[in-house]
C-alpha cells in the first residue's frame, strides 16, 4: 500500500493542487437521445420475452434493436453483472471505461452505453431507473457503476489462494461458451467489462479504495434500456448477492434476476437515428 509519503512537497504545492479541475470529455457536441420520443414508446411496450438468471449463475437474452429489456430484482436484493455485445458482431462490445469518461462513474436514465473502438456508438440508452431516487449517498456510493470489472477467479484465487468457480467472471463465460457453442477459453476472450447493474459502490474518501456496500435495491426495482442495434446480453447474479459483505464464495444470500424483452409500437421509431459506427478512418 502505497499511503506513505515521503516525499517532500515543493514550495509551490498549493498552486499546483489548486488547478481547476476541467472535464475531459466535454459531452456539449454529443447528439443527445430523444427522451420524449423514448418515453412515447415505452407507453405502447408488450412483452415477447422473459429469462430468468438463477443465483449465481449467468443467462443470455437478446434485444432486437429499437426493443427494450428491463432488469429486474425480483426475490430479494441482489446485484447483476451486464456483458452486452453486438448481436451480429461479438467483436463489438461494451466498453465501460469510455462510457465512464463520457457520462460518469454511475449511470441512469438517459446516459448511453457505448460500444468498443473501432466501433464507438450507443448500443443501448438507459430509459427508466427505479433507483434513480439513490443519487450519490453520504459515503460516495451509488448505484449502476461502470467503474469496477466483474468478479473473476483469478483476481479470487490472488487474494485469497482459494479457488471459486461461479464469479462472475465464469458465470458470463459459461454462459455465452452455451448460446454460441463455445468452448470456455474462446467464450473467454468475449467477456468484457461490465456495468454492474444495482450494485452500490465507490471509492473511500481517505484511502481512495474502491468500496461496495449493501445494494439498496428491491424486489419490483428494475433499470431499463432501449437497444439501439440487435444486442445480445449476458447477466450474472453475482454470488456477492446485495454485495453488502463478500463476493466470490457462496457466503452471501444470493437471489435470482429476471430480464424481460418488450416490443413498442415500431411505427413511432421510424425516424429514429440508429446509430451507424465512427466514421473516422485510420491513416494507410
Ligand atoms: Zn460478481
């Protein structure tokens, strides 16, 4: 641990920290989604679809584009690990880091989830959180975030010298090596970092750790998104159940997640910008 500091401040410190912060991706040129016009749609949604992911366990569904799929809590609080890819392309996939640096550490109605490089484009928008109420709470900790990973065996199996065979981690790989008849190893190099879905976290004011604390989600609670282009989607129920204590072992009561897909009334979509990948082209 690195909290030692043993190195002498200069004498003009203060200046120096005291530079204003500046937002490194200003989002002022992003085109913005039509709320509005998502909201008209949600009013007209009939369920096609519905999986349910067993506790610790991970399930795929599928979102045909300009569809919506709600994840729900349903038996008690529990957090869900989210892979999304390009359902015609598992090369394109989620890419949490630059959804993070577009919109912020945690996500809500209204921010989108991009797709990798070369890519670049919203693969989903997010159009109702029931946890939207949650904000930010009194130790920095909210809900939906795109800052941690998902748990894995390896990282497991570093700190705690055991080996655990249902992280998150294996449950997306397992999971996906089933809808597209991979072995293990070629479902690995799929699973990507995830948006922890109700998952209540953030970083420690003194030592600046990452933290999770009791999920504050319900059964009933549910985040929604509008697919953008055809999805396909892997959830885990990660063993951390509400990830109020542990993960990565069968310690935490851990409940099933329902997903369910819904169709709108397709003709109020028929101006809707999809969203076609970066235009920008490498130099030959
Ligand atoms: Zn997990």
């Amino acid at each position: 641990m690195n909290t030692e500091n043993t190195i002498a401040a200069p004498a003009d410190a203060a200046e120096r920290q005291a530079a204003k912060p500046v937002i490194c991706y200003p989002v002022s040129q992003l085109p913005q989604p039509n709320m509005g016009l998502l909201e008209q749609a949600r009013q007209t949604l009939a369920k096609i679809d519905e999986v349910i992911v067993p506790p610790r366990e991970a399930s795929t569904f599928s979102v045909p584009e300009g569809h919506f799929a709600r994840i729900v809590s349903i038996d008690g609080p529990q957090v869900g690990d989210l892979n999304l890819w390009n359902a015609k392309d598992l090369s394109e996939r989620f890419f949490s880091g630059k959804t993070r640096q577009l919109h912020a550490t945690h996500v809500t109605t209204g921010h989108r989830l991009w797709s990798s490089m070369p890519s670049l484009r919203p693969m989903a928008t997010i159009t109702h959180d029931t946890l939207g109420w949650y904000g930010f709470d009194a130790d920095g900790g909210s809900v939906h975030d795109v800052i941690g990973t998902r748990c894995d065996p390896y990282t497991n199996r570093l700190l705690s010298g055991d080996d655990y065979h249902h992280c998150c981690h294996s449950n997306l790989c397992n999971a996906l090596a089933v809808a597209k008849g991979f072995g293990f190893a070629e479902a690995e190099k799929y699973v990507h970092d995830v948006l922890n879905v109700f998952m209540c976290t953030g970083f420690t004011k003194d030592t600046h750790q990452y933290f999770m604390k009791a999920s504050p989600v319900r059964p009933g609670d549910y985040l929604e998104f509008f697919a953008e282009i055809d999805l396909l989607g892997a959830l885990s129920a990660c063993p951390g159940g509400d990830c109020s204590s542990s993960h990565s072992s069968d310690a935490a009561a851990c409940y099933p997640l329902k997903v369910e897909i819904f169709r709108p009334d397709m003709a109020l979509l028929g101006d809707w910008p999809w969203p076609k990948e970066s235009a920008y082209q490498p130099p030959r």
